[in-house]
C-alpha cells in the first residue's frame, strides 16, 4: 500500500503495518506523540516529584507503549490542561499531538485504511514497531549498555526510558533514534523479540540455536556433518552388497566336469562298463 504521510519513513511504515495487524489506532496515537517534541519537563527543585510522576505511566517492555499510555490516561481525563499539569506534562505539546492525530487520521480515511484496536494486546503493538525499526537494533552486552547489531556500535539506555532501572532488561530491543551526549543514548526504545527480527529483517538477521556459543554452533555442525559422512558411507556399502547379492543371483552355475575313472560304469553308460564282449572266430578244422 503506498500511502503518502508528512512524517519520517520509518514512522509512515509503521503506521502502514498497523492497518494490517488491527492495531492502528494505537499506533496512530504513538506516532503522534514521537511528532512533537518531549511531551515531559523536570523543573528546577522539582526533580524528584517529576520523575516519580513520570515513573507511573512506564511500560517496561516499551517507551512507545509508555508514550501511549500518557495519551490514554490524558483522553480518559477529557484532554484536561489541569491534568498535565498535575503529571509535569506539557500542555502546549499534548495539544499540538491532539491535532497531528487527527490530521493523519483523516489522511488513513481518505486512503480507505482501516482504522481498529488492539485492545489490551500491547504485544502487536511492539511487533509493529519492530517491522519499522528493525535496521536500528541493538543486542544486551551489559548492565544497561547495548551493542548495535549491524554495526557493532556501543549504545546505551537513557536514564529517562521507561527499561533503564526497572528491573527488566531484554536481551533485545529497537530505538527511534540515537543522541550524543557524553554517550550514544538510544531514545524510544522498545523490546523485541530475536525472532521477529529474523522474520521482519531477514536480509540482516538470522536464528541461532539458542543458549549456544559460536564455537558451541561450530562444534555441533561438525558433529552432524561427521554422521551424515559415515551414513552415506554405511548406505554405500550396503548398495555393495546388494549389487553382489543381485549379480550372483543372475549368474547360473556352471554344469560339473565328469572325470572318468577306469572300470567305473559311468551315469547313460552300458551295464558293465566297457565296451561290448566279442565272441572269438570259430576257424574250420
């Protein structure tokens, strides 16, 4: 489906894929709320309240289902000003979301898009977000700290995303897009599983058996190729002998040479053996 959106490539497809997985609505609202720019302020002398007020919206698995969860809870207080303010969320910003939504929402109608939800089923959601980013994934190599995938590149979780002291750190994940800083902090992150990537990134991302080391994996291939080896040995030998069994069968056996013996009658011969007795001439006198 070629549709045409004024948002980033990468967040037009993902709001595409959504139309297919019966979760646009909810992808809708997240794309809207990355459009605009940080929808949470810390201020001065405030920090700790802001943070801890920030903390109840996180969705460990997602700041993409953290984003949406903001988005909700603003809707189930009828978009109320006073509400973000309570929260430390700006104002100005969720407004500006409010329109972008809509604005996209009418585009998705004119194209004839199929506008639906996933309920509680947040696990498309993510599933969906990885189809769009799967080329920005990163792979768990320490307490926080992550590595790219493609390129190698060290990257680590923000202080601000909902997985960076949770309790929870998926081996995999996505990101919307890199900041320097004093480091490369990844920002919107979301946790994905090894094998949508391999099914969604085919071109950059294979499956290895799991809790197995490269040398483990080479070790085992080995193994399996030896055996393969010594069956199609044990499979020719046994051809062999089949072959043998088969030509031996074929062949008739060769009549027994007869070896006369002197005074021995032989088999279709004359009783007595020799040849016929002659009765002696008889000579006149």
């Amino acid at each position: 489906m070629m549709v045409e959106f004024p948002l980033d490539p990468a967040l037009s497809k993902v709001l595409i894929v959504a139309c297919d997985t019966a979760c646009s609505a909810e992808v809708l609202s997240i794309v809207s709320m990355l459009s605009v720019p940080s929808i949470f302020y810390r201020p001065k002398g405030r920090e700790e309240e802001s943070d801890q007020a920030r903390e109840k919206f996180a969705v460990p698995e997602s700041d993409h289902l953290t984003y949406l969860n903001v988005f909700l809870q603003w809707k189930r207080a009828a978009y109320a000003t006073s509400w973000c303010n309570e929260h430390f969320v700006h104002a100005k910003a969720m407004r500006k979301v409010r329109e972008v939504r809509a604005q996209l929402k009418d585009i998705m109608v004119q194209q004839r898009m199929s506008m639906a939800s996933c309920g509680s089923d947040w696990d498309v959601v993510r599933k969906c977000i990885c189809s769009a980013y799967f080329h920005q994934a990163a792979k768990l190599k320490g307490i926080g700290e992550y590595v790219n995938i493609r390129t190698g590149m060290p990257c680590h979780l923000h202080p601000t995303s909902a997985l960076f002291g949770m309790g929870f750190t998926p081996d995999y994940i996505v990101y919307h897009e890199l900041i320097m800083t004093t480091k490369e902090y990844m920002q919107c992150v979301t946790a994905v599983e090894g094998e949508w990537l391999a099914e969604l990134g085919p071109m950059f991302y294979s499956v290895k058996h799991a809790g197995k080391s490269r040398q483990e994996n080479r070790k085992r291939a080995k193994q399996e190729l030896t055996a393969m080896e010594a069956e199609m040995v044990e499979a020719q030998e046994e051809l062999k002998v089949r072959r043998q069994e088969s030509e031996r069968r074929a062949v008739p056996p060769s009549p027994r040479a007869l070896i006369c013996t002197p005074g021995r009658r032989q088999p279709g011969s004359p009783a007595g053996g020799a040849s016929p007795r002659r009765t002696p001439a008889r000579f006149g006198l």
